[in-house]
C-alpha cells in the first residue's frame, strides 16, 4: 500500500539488526535495575517501551523512506497485531 516493496528486505535486515541490539540494552537495563526501587523499575520500563517504539518508528522511517506520519502508523499497526496475537495466544495457553 505504501509503494515501498522494493524497500522491504532493507527494513527486516534494519529492524532485526536494531532488535537485537534493543535485547541487549533491555537486559542490561534489567540487570542494573534490580536493586532499584519498584517505583524506579517502572520508570524504567516505560522508558524501555518508549525507546522501542522509537527505534522501530526510526527504523521504518529510514529503511522505507517514510515521512513521520505513515512510519508512525506503521509502528501502531504492528504494535496492534502484537498485541492481537499474545492476546490469542494467551487465551490459548490458558483455557477457562
């Protein structure tokens, strides 16, 4: 829909390449969160969240080469899937 199916492949080796990379920062930031208070943890974990909603809107943006705003509602649709599929997936794990 977007015209940038020539542009796909750079945008999976981009985004899996920055996933990993985000894995490795959440761990780290995981480990020196620890002995943190719960109140700070939080903090952090939304910061976390944040930084990888930016990451793969920055990604989109660069690897596609989309403006903001349809890199932004690709970043929303893909985060509304994911969240479609681990509620499913869930809902199947965890019967009645």
């Amino acid at each position: 829909m977007l015209g940038r199916g020539a542009e796909w492949p750079r945008f999976l080796a981009a985004w899996n390449w920055a996933t990993a990379f985000q894995y490795a920062l959440v761990l780290l930031l995981s480990l020196l969160a620890l002995p943190l208070p719960e109140p700070a943890q939080d903090l952090l974990s939304l910061f976390i969240i944040g930084y990888t909603l930016w990451l793969e809107w920055f990604v989109a943006r660069l690897a596609l080469h989309l403006p903001g705003l349809p890199a932004t509602i690709l970043v929303l649709l893909d985060l509304a899937l994911s969240l479609c599929v681990t509620t499913l997936v869930v809902g199947l794990s965890y019967p009645g």
